[in-house]
C-alpha cells in the first residue's frame, strides 16, 4: 500500500514552503514558528489533528487562489 497519508501530504506542502515564508504560515494558522520547524524537521512526529488540520486548511486555500498567487502564502 504505497497511498500517502494525510499528514505525509500535510508535510511535504510545509517542507516546500520556503524558510522565510513560514512566519506567515505560522500566522494564518495560528501554530506556532518554532512548533512549524519541530514538524518540518521531525522533531515533532505526531503534531496533534488540530495543527495538522489547520495546515491542510491553509494549503489547500492556497491552492483555490487564482493567478500567480497560487503558490504563495496568504
């Protein structure tokens, strides 16, 4: 069984967020910068629903952007 899980999905959208833009991610989803990195980096296994779920929210608003905006934080 080779299916992604939803956190594994969840973890590769933040890993490609660049270092400078995490702030704005920690913003929109009202997770902690320092909690963000702990995930990005392993730190942190098991984050909890809620932030992994905030997360999801925020890519996939990203995702519904129009235009350029895309693939930038909101």
């Amino acid at each position: 069984m080779n299916e992604i899980s939803f956190f594994e999905r969840v973890l590769v959208r933040l890993k490609a967020v660049p270092y400078a833009e995490l702030q704005a991610v920690a913003d929109a989803t009202n997770v902690s910068i320092s909690h963000l990195r702990k995930i990005r980096y392993g730190e942190t296994r098991n984050p909890g629903v809620q932030t992994v779920q905030a997360l999801h929210d925020y890519f996939e608003i990203l995702d519904n952007l129009p235009g350029p905006a895309k693939n930038q934080s909101v």
